[in-house]
C-alpha cells in the first residue's frame, strides 16, 4: 500500500471540489497570524487589534480597531509584504490594506 503526504490529498481534494483559491486564502490569513509577532516585535498583544480579513487576488486586507493601528501597518507594510512573500516562496501579496473594524476586541 503506498501512503501520501495530507496535503497531496489536500490539494487534491481543494482542486477537485473547487476550492482551491478559499484553501489558499485561509492559509496566507494563518500565515499572517504566525508571523505577525515578530513583525509587530515591540507591540505587545497586537494580534488582539490587527487581524487578517480576507485575501483575494494578491491582496491581504487586515481588520485593525482603530486608525492608530491602521497607521502602525501602513508604515510597516512593505516589511509585510517581503516577509509574507518570503514565506511563500513566491509573490503571494502585492498590495495591503486595512479597514476598521469597530466591534471591539476580536
């Protein structure tokens, strides 16, 4: 019997039932998460006021609570964007944005 790694049937699976580009968005959103304290070294709890939205066509948008935490990934974005890509491989993420999200802590 010949055993494959869970995500060859993953992929598999994702591309069959056409969800291949939902499977790809949620796991640049997680990404997101993994690195997000280091790249927000210094700012403690930031996960609790930055979170990934969605991602759709190179595009990661980020819920953020207020326009200082907006402003905190604005001036960080370009690191954002090259350490994501670097993560990757590849380019994954051209452009960044935030939106506010007004309903208190995620």
């Amino acid at each position: 019997m010949t055993f494959y790694p869970f995500q060859d049937f993953l992929k598999r699976a994702a591309n069959k039932y056409g969800i291949s580009k939902e499977m790809e968005a949620a796991k640049i959103c997680n990404d997101f998460r993994a690195i997000m304290p280091e790249l927000l070294k210094g700012i403690p709890q930031a996960d609790i006021y930055i979170q990934p939205a969605f991602y759709k066509n190179k595009t990661l948008v980020l819920n953020v609570l207020n326009p200082a935490w907006a402003q905190e990934i604005i001036i960080r974005r370009p690191k954002i964007i090259a350490e994501m890509n670097r993560k990757a491989g590849k380019e994954i993420i051209k452009n960044l944005y935030t939106q506010l999200h007004s309903s208190g802590q995620y």
